[in-house]
C-alpha cells in the first residue's frame, strides 16, 4: 500500500512541479510560455525517435545482444546524446533562433524534458488505480472474457512483476522522481551551452554537449543493465554534473565579448 502512496506522491509532483516552474520562471524572467511548450513538443519528438531506434537495433544489428554490456551501454547511450543534443541544435539554429540568452535557454531546457515529465506524471496519477485493480485481479478470464490465451498470459506476468515492485522497498516509487529531476537540470545544461555556442559560432560546444550526454547515458544503462550501482546514484551524478555546466557556462557567457 505505501508502494501505491509513494508513486501517487511522485505522479502528482511530477504533473505540478513543471507548470509551477514554468509560470514563476516565465514571469521572473519577462520570457514567452511558448518557448517551453515547444521545446517540450520537441523533446517528445526525440524521445519517440531514440525509443523507436532503440527498439528495432535487434533487427538491424542481429548480433547486438551478444555483444559486452558496456558496449549495448555505449552505442545506444551516443544514440541518445545525438539524438537529443543535436536535436536541440537543429531546433535552436533553424526554428527558434530567439531563443539565445540565459532566460529563454533555461525556459527552452526546462520545456524539452518538463513536458514529457507533465505527461507521465498526468497517465501516472490514474496509472496507479489501475495498477491496485491489476495487483487485486483473482481471475482474468472473469474481468476480461474476451481475452485470448496469450493475452492472459501476459497480464498474469505483468501481476507477478508488478507483486515482485511492491513487495520490495516502497522507496523504489520515488526513483522516477530522481530521474525527472536528473533530466530536468540536464536539458538546461545542455541548452545552455548548445546556445553558448551558436552565439560565438563555434559547434565544438555542440558536439560537447552530445558527448557528455552520451557519457551520462551510457554510466546509467550500463549499471542498470549490471545492476553494480543503484540507479538513484547515477542521477544524483547527472544532477551535479548539469549544474556545474549550468554554472561554468554562465560564467563563459558573462566572460564573452559577444
């Protein structure tokens, strides 16, 4: 029961925390809403695109599953550090060339992970009813009549490892807290030194942006695959890795001539 109270707690703040933001930021900063929306629009866009890329390298690369952990770990770790770096770049330079100082790069970064977080935290909120029906569920056959074999079978496993989550430690619930903050403050990171370096012209910022991204992705599958360092850890890291960006790049901005 605490397991469900938990991923409530977390839904909700996952839904609100973002709005909030937005609208004290928003209005601090003299910076256009939209910005975030769109940039959120985007974010998901990428999202779908690394998801969809992940999900189909089996059939592309057959002998992917054979290779090392850390080597899954490293190709689709830069798969997501391109994908989402040079996509911020793409729409930054191309779409939304306004967005160029410190204010309306935060609102930009906030947005490209902040909406997808609003998203999952909504679908959550409900999610946990139906999680409570699925762990109650006695019969299948019963509550879903036209049902095949295989589909029975399939919630029947998703009971057994949904019993396995809440049987352990209901502090599991908050990890996609950890993660949704971990995010957040990494896509400012990012933003900000995407835009850092469109405004001195120089990509070599860019391609930092997707190499650090590609690190951080690749140290979090690697030991969520292992399991040799809680996963909570690794999100602390990429929390004190993007706020250090965050504030050696404000410091290169107020240094620059431009």
């Amino acid at each position: 029961m605490l397991f469900f109270v938990f991923t409530f707690i977390v839904a909700l703040i996952s839904f609100a925390a973002p709005i909030v933001l937005l609208r004290i930021c928003a209005k601090k900063w003299h910076t256009s809403p939209k910005i975030f929306w769109r940039a959120g629009m985007a974010g998901i866009l990428i999202a779908i695109l690394v998801f969809w890329v992940t999900l189909n390298i089996d059939g592309a690369f057959p002998s992917f599953d054979n290779l090392p952990d850390l080597v899954q770990a490293l190709i689709l770790g830069f798969m997501t550090g391109l994908f989402s770096e040079l996509g911020k770049f793409i729409i930054l330079d191309r779409m939304m060339p306004a967005v160029r100082n410190r204010e309306s790069g935060l609102l930009f970064g906030m947005g490209w992970s902040g909406v997808g977080i609003i998203l999952t935290g909504f679908f959550l909120i409900f999610g946990v009813f139906g999680m409570q029906n699925l762990l109650n569920t006695k019969d299948f056959s019963t509550v879903a009549p036209n049902a095949d074999q295989n589909q029975i079978q399939f919630l029947q496993q998703s009971q057994q490892q949904l019993q396995q989550l809440v049987s352990g430690s209901p502090f599991k619930a908050v990890t996609p807290l950890f993660e949704s903050v971990a995010l957040f403050i990494l896509d400012m990171a990012m933003t900000l030194l995407i835009i850092f370096g469109l405004n001195i012209k120089q990509t070599r910022y860019v391609w930092l942006a997707v190499g650090i991204r590609t690190v951080l992705s690749t140290l979090m599958l690697y030991f969520t695959q292992t399991g040799t360092v809680p996963v909570e850890f690794v999100f602390v890291g990429w929390m004190i890795v993007g706020a250090a960006v965050i504030y050696y790049v404000q410091k290169m901005i107020k240094r620059s001539p431009v």
